[in-house]
C-alpha cells in the first residue's frame, strides 16, 4: 500500500488492508539502516500479527517509499513522517517498535510528539553513539582482525565499498540465531540505498538524543541485546538514565543487535506485557 504524505510518497504493509479499523493495537515498526528498507523488520515482527496489528512503512528515503532530497534525510523529519502517518492513517492504540536506527527515530519522535502514540518500544539502539574504540574492539573480540578493520573503515568512510565489505565480513555478527530461508532471502532482495547511509553517517558522531529524552512523556520498553556488538547495553541504558518517562529497561541474554530474531520468544512475551501495562487490548497467548 502507499500514502502521501505532503512531499513525499509513502510505502507501507500491514497485516490487514484496513488497520485503522481493527480492534487490535497497532504495532508500528520502523526499521534499521539507514539505507536498507522494512521488508527485514517485517520478518522480525511476524509473532506479533498473532495479538496486533502489524503496520511497517519504508521510510523516506528508503525502499519503495519515495527518496525525497538529502537535506529530509534527518531523524526531525523522519520522526515528523511518523507523526503523519499516524494521523493521515487515523491509527489508534498505537505501539511505536523501532530497532536500531529506527530506534533512534522513535526517541526522537517521542520527544517531539507527545501522546500521539501509546508507547515506544526502542531496540538495539541508544540515545547516543557508543564511541568507535568500543564498537572496533567489540568486533575484534567476535570476528578477529579483519572484522575490527572492517568496522573501523566502515565508521570512519561509510562509502557503498566499505559497507559492502561490512555485508560482507561484519553482518553476521549482528545476529547470533542463524537465519532460515526467508531471512536470506529477505536479506538478498531488499531494496538499498546506500547514499542514505552515507549521509546520515557523516554525522552520526555528533547524535546525541540525552537532552531530547528528558522531555518524553511517554513510557518506553528499551531492550538491548547481551552480544550487541554495535550498541553497548550501558549506552543503551543511558535512556532510563536521561528518560522523563517510566521505562523499562531489558537485557537479552542469548541476543546480538537483532534482538528480535535472536529471541522472538523473550521479544513477544516482553512487547505483550508491555503492550499490556498500557492498557492495550492484548490476547494472551
């Protein structure tokens, strides 16, 4: 499906063609990159069709959604996009899930866009960047030499060479479940847009969301992966620290970066119960 919305067009899925009308919360999934689009955070919330509505769009930018202008390729527009989504959608009840950089457009959002959503669920992401020495060595400790190299060049030049190279030598370490046959394939047919990375890259060192969290009002689940070697789970947790909100902050043992595929089971209890303390009209499974 597509929407407008203002300057640009707008790709979306949901687990229903009407999802404004279902007596079910909403779960809206943004999704990681920069640069790649949802199809791989529609994979990942395919558990969670069974109790919610499940809506994920390509962002700007992104996928099948319209690449609009560079200077839009930023987290106030991206959370701005959500905020009108949402409305031109007339969604209710919605649960706002964001995983890696799409968790950074969730603080964002929530900072600025209060009451417009239930909740937001933040996963594998950090209200600032964990610094460079910290993710190199993390990836010399999963993957050796090569990988710490690898991440190196890849944060200090996100050229499309060096984030293949990182497809190539350092993505596997973002997961430790091995994918099945529609993750890969997923994986090998998603749409990129690699110039989107290399923008938002370029000042990626300067992100800091700390002050943006202090005026949240909206309670948040943050959830972080034991083995995430791109967000450290003390910089993760610097969200309950610098938070205006209630959150709740979760380790998951057993998980990487993609929290939701290493764990789907611990991940749908915890969005469950914490779609539930909402007061959200949850099924119990």
């Amino acid at each position: 499906m597509r929407i407008r919305l203002a300057d640009v067009g707008i790709h979306f899925t949901a687990s229903t063609r009407r999802p404004w009308e279902q007596d079910k919360p909403v779960i809206l999934g943004l999704h990681g990159g920069p640069g790649i689009d949802g199809s791989q955070m529609r994979h990942f919330l395919d558990p969670q069709q069974e109790w919610a509505t499940v809506v994920v769009p390509d962002q700007r930018g992104h996928g099948r959604s319209d690449r609009s202008a560079p200077a839009n390729w930023t987290l106030a527009q991206w959370a701005e996009d959500v905020r009108r989504f949402v409305e031109a959608l007339g969604l209710q009840d919605v649960l706002l899930v964001g995983t890696s950089f799409g968790g950074f457009v969730v603080q964002r959002f929530l900072a600025s866009y209060p009451g417009v959503v239930r909740g937001g669920v933040i996963v594998g992401s950090s209200p600032r960047r964990a610094s460079q020495k910290e993710i190199v060595e993390r990836y010399r400790d999963l993957g050796g030499d090569e990988a710490a190299r690898v991440m190196e060049r890849t944060l200090t030049d996100p050229s499309p060479e060096n984030e293949e190279d990182w497809a190539r030598v350092c993505a596997r370490f973002s997961r430790l479940r091995a994918p099945d046959e529609v993750l890969s394939r997923t994986v090998r047919e998603r749409i990129n847009t690699p110039e989107v990375n290399e923008h938002f890259m370029a000042t990626f060192g300067d992100l800091d969301l700390r002050a943006d969290l202090a005026t949240v009002r909206d309670q948040m689940l943050v959830m972080v992966g034991a083995k995430d070697p791109l967000t450290p789970p003390e910089v993760a947790a610097e969200i309950e620290q610098h938070s205006g909100a209630e959150v709740t902050f979760q380790l998951i043992e057993g998980a990487s970066h993609q929290v939701l595929w290493d764990q789907p089971e611990r991940s749908d209890q915890l969005l469950r119960e914490f779609a539930a303390s909402l007061d959200l009209p949850v099924v119990e499974p």
